[in-house]
C-alpha cells in the first residue's frame, strides 16, 4: 500500500515524536509498503494559529500524489487527524492537552485567555467529528486511550512500539549515578528531581542528558542547581548522541523518571531493555504502566522527601537496585513489543 503517516511538528524541537514517525515509516517500508511523512508545522500560539492548522489540514487533499492513490493515511496527532481521507487510521500520541487534561489540572496557557472556553469548545466538538471518521482509532498507551474515553468517549486499540535502536541496550556494571534522560520541560520535572537530589541523605548523585525547548526552564534549572548547592551530584551533559546515551544507560545504577502524565515514554522502556530500575512518580503516567513498585522500580508520590527517599534507597541497596532491573528487563520481554505488530493492526481493517 502507499501509505502517509501525518503529523506536526515545532521547528527546531524534535522529540519522541519525530522519532516515533520515523520508525514507524521505516517499519511499514521493512514490511513492503510504500511510505512517507507527512509534517505541517505546528504553532499553537497565538490561539488563532491552532484554528488555522486545524482547517488546513480539513483543506488538504491527500488522496493522490505523485501519480500513486493514497491507500491510507495513519494520523499521529492533534490535527493531523482532520483530513478527510476515506481510509484513515489514527495512531494518536496525544491531543491538544490544554483542551483536556491540562485544562482541567490547570496547566493550560489557554485556561485564562479570553478567548480560551470558545477554542477548548471547537476544539473538542471537532475532535469528535474527525475522529468518528476513522476507520480504526489507536494510541500508543493506555493512558492515551483513558483520557481519549474520559473526554471524547472514544474506544481505542492500545499499541506499544520499541523504542529506537531497541536491540543495543544492555547492561554493564553499574557506576555510581542515575540517569536522567529527556528533553529540559517543566512537565518533564527535573525541577522536582533537583530538589530530591537536596534531600537525599546519601550522596546521590544525577546526570541529566537533553537540550531544553524552553531557555528560561534551562536557566531556572542552573539558578536552582546554584541555590541548593548541588553542582557536585547534578550534571547536565546537554545533547548527547545514541551512542554515549545507551552507554550512559548500561553504566548507571538506575533511571529517574518524573514527567506528569508522560504519555508512554521511551525512556522508561529503555531502561528496562538495559535491566535497570526506574524511579518514577505516582502521577507520572505512561511509566506506570510498566514499572510496578518493588517489582520492576520504585514509585513515589511527586514530591522532593518521597522521591528523595526512593533514590536513598537504591543508593543504598545495589542488590535491590540489580534485582529490580532484571525483573523489569524480564517484563519487557514478556510484553512482546514489536513493530510487526503495531504495523499488522494498523494496516488491517
């Protein structure tokens, strides 16, 4: 089939997403489809500019290229899923959050804008015309199809996909650090993680790897660094490549991952695939759909003492910290993750 995956992105920010559809791309190629991607950039303000990309993608006609009928169409995001194809499937990453689960946990940049209530409102009612459309909607974790249930009431097939370059993690005797990879984002929380590092009672020490999407988070992160006298066991590495991460993964004693409400994250699966303990937070989302406190991690509530404690306690007890990473590892490869499966059900209706 000739195939479009179709999505937006913020230039110059590339994240799970752009990888995601990368992947996805490569795995309908490597099962003998013709496949490309299709990227509008996204702005979403000042409001309007959201309205616009949505009608855009209404207008597209994405039927025929190139001399080729398009047979299908796989949407990854908000709005990509409102073209009008006949033979749509959506694989939904998320939708517009400040409509939903943002702008009831007040964390919306629209909530208090004038004009904010009328956009959620289009915003929703569109949602559930354009997704009605399709042949066959799915997401990429349980906690995208609960909130796609909770507020459109929408059914949807759960796939979970490997992340990039799945086959070259692995484990090496663990040093002395946890890893913290992910873009710097407030909703990532290496805030929250800094101030743990300040009430641990071992010396704990995290290295963070990313670069920041917002320089002002980046600079409040330093401030913070400076504050609470902790430049000794925070180390920011910046970007780093495939290479130096998955060597990163293999050496330390184990993750933290602290996002709210990450919608699935790769870096949780990550760290199972290099049998390493994740640390995560009771409201970080897609995380807990596989780390099991004292089975494959730890989970604490998401505040500095809990986390804090959570990371003492692995500091302390390499035993622990190795046996939970090889149970997650263990979980992992029970899940069956693969990308013939995302790509059978997403091409059989």
């Amino acid at each position: 089939m000739n195939i479009l995956v179709v999505t937006v992105q913020v230039p110059f920010i590339r994240g799970g997403a752009e990888i995601l559809a990368e992947s996805l791309v490569q795995a309908l190629k490597d099962h003998g489809h013709s496949a490309e991607i299709v990227a509008l950039p996204f702005q979403p303000y000042p409001s309007q500019k959201t309205l616009d990309l949505m009608f855009t993608f209404r207008l597209l006609d994405m039927s025929h290229f190139s001399n080729r009928d398009i047979d299908l169409i796989i949407p990854l995001k908000f709005p990509a899923y409102f073209n009008e194809h006949p033979n749509k499937v959506a694989w939904l990453l998320h939708q517009h959050r400040d409509v939903y689960d943002f702008w009831e946990n007040k964390l919306s940049l629209l909530l208090h804008k004038p004009e904010g209530l009328q956009i959620k409102e289009t915003i929703i009612n569109a949602d559930l015309q354009a997704l009605k459309e399709c042949r066959k909607i799915c997401s990429i974790s349980q906690n995208v199809s609960k909130r796609l249930k909770k507020y459109n009431d929408l059914e949807s097939i759960v796939l979970y996909h490997p992340p990039k370059n799945s086959h070259k993690f692995h484990c090496e005797e663990a040093q002395r650090y946890f890893f913290f990879p992910s873009r710097l984002n407030e909703i990532k929380r290496q805030h929250l993680v800094l101030k743990a590092i300040s009430e641990t009672h071992y010396p704990v020490k995290v290295v963070f790897a990313g670069s920041s999407d917002n320089g002002l988070y980046e600079d409040e992160l330093q401030k913070m660094v400076s504050k609470l006298n902790i430049g000794d066991r925070a180390i920011f590495v910046g970007q780093i490549s495939e290479a130096e991460k998955i060597k990163y993964y293999a050496e330390s004693m184990g993750i933290i991952y602290a996002p709210f409400d990450e919608d699935y994250g790769y870096v949780t699966l990550e760290s199972m695939l290099s049998s390493k303990p994740t640390i995560t937070c009771n409201d970080s989302g897609g995380s807990l759909e596989f780390i099991e406190h004292k089975e494959t991690g730890i989970v604490t509530q998401s505040d500095p003492l809990a986390l804090a404690q959570g990371m003492d306690e692995l500091w302390e007890n390499h035993r622990l910290a190795s046996h939970l990473g090889k149970n997650a590892r263990k979980r992992y490869e029970e899940l069956d993750i693969s990308w013939t499966n995302v790509v059978n059900k997403l091409t059989d209706f």
